[in-house]
C-alpha cells in the first residue's frame, strides 16, 4: 500500500507520553488504595449482623461486577453533577478505578477471609483478643498472603484499565496519545509505541508486587 513509517511525532511527542506514564501511574496507584479500603470494609460489612448492610454490600457487588467500567466511570463523571458533585477527570477516575476494583476486591478478600480456620479465630477470642485485633493480626494477613497473587492480578487488570479514563480526558498514557495521533494521523506507530509503554508499565507493577510478596508475605525459609 506505499506506507511508510515515520516515528518523527512518537519521538517528538515522547516526553509527553513518558510524562503520561507517571500520571498513568497515579491513577492506577490512587485506584488500588481505594479498592483495598473498600475491600476490606466490605469484608467488614458483610458480615455485620444488619441483614440491610448485608444485602447493601453484596448489591454494590453485584452492580459494579456486572454493568461496564466505561459506563460507571461515565455516570460519575456526567451524571453526579446533575446532583451538584462535579469532580475533575483525575479524582473521577481514581473513584472510579477504586469502586471498580473494590468491588472485585471484596470477592477476592472474602475468599481468603473465609480459608482462615475457625480454630484460630477462636483462640485468638480466648486469648482475650478484641474482635478487631482477632482480624487484623489472626485474619487479614494470612488472608493477605493467600489471596496476594489473585489480588495483584486484578490490579494490573485495573492499571490497564486506567487506558478507559481517557473517555473523561483524564490524564494517562492514552489521552495524550490520542492528542499525538489526531496531530499527526500516525496511528500505527502512536499506538504500536504506547502498546510498548503499557507492557512495560505492567513488568513494572508485577516486579513490585513480587518484591512486596518476597517481603511481607512469604513463608521464613526453614
């Protein structure tokens, strides 16, 4: 067909992209913080002796699992305002992206929560543990540790799916992309570069996840 590449924009424009790559970062870190804060508590809460709460948490799962990202981080962005909460791209997305994985995260936490033996939480309530203390020191890590590969999974997922936020024009990878390519109409080679950028930004996050698993969650070498 006579194409011919021409990576001169890609190279021009790659400050801007590495630039969108630590907003990317952002993002996706910001997301994870709040889906770990909503995971836990609605590990919490779904085990609250109020059967509304219950049905609360478990509805809020439900919704988020199974309507779009796109139409849940639209209805945020578009829709709150109509109820006077207007927010910009960047903290829309880091609620969304939160929302989003907290939901998945609930799931995942609960699965581990559940695998912990009653035997132990119950030794830790006659040692004279506090409710509390019996899930944060008996509970939560062990589960931590079980669940941690499934868990940084779902959140490589949800870095990948910052790519999404640029429907809003927040400040990621794609959006600025996107500016290059309708400037420059060089479609392959915008794309083929932040397909690069995004396989490595996702090394990034597993190496990291596996050196906080090497550090806080494997088993002492005997």
């Amino acid at each position: 067909m006579g194409y011919q590449l021409d990576f001169t924009p890609v190279i021009d424009g790659m400050p801007a992209l590495l630039a969108a790559c630590l907003g990317t970062f952002v993002l996706a870190l910001g997301g994870m913080a709040l889906a770990i804060v909503i995971g836990i508590g609605g590990v919490i809460l779904r085990d609250s002796p109020f059967a509304p709460v219950r049905w609360a948490v478990k509805a809020f799962v439900e919704l988020i699992r199974n309507t779009p990202f796109l139409v849940q981080i639209f209805f945020i962005y578009f829709a709150l305002p109509l109820a006077g909460l207007r927010l910009d791209p960047t903290p829309t997305a880091i609620i969304a992206l939160g929302i989003n994985g907290g939901a998945y995260a609930i799931e995942i936490i609960r699965g581990g929560v559940q695998a912990i033996p009653v035997g132990q939480i119950e030794a830790g309530l006659a040692l004279g543990l506090h409710k509390a203390q019996v899930f944060r020191l008996i509970v939560l890590k062990p589960a931590l540790r079980a669940i941690f590969p499934s868990l940084t999974s779902q959140f490589v997922l949800l870095t990948l799916t910052t790519s999404v936020c640029s429907a809003i024009s927040a400040y990621e990878l794609t959006s600025v992309a996107q500016q290059i390519e309708t400037s420059s109409f060089r479609s392959f080679e915008v794309y083929g570069t932040i397909t690069v950028l995004y396989l490595v930004i996702s090394w990034i996050m597993m190496r990291a996840f596996g050196e906080i698993t090497r550090r806080y969650f494997s088993y002492p070498v005997k």
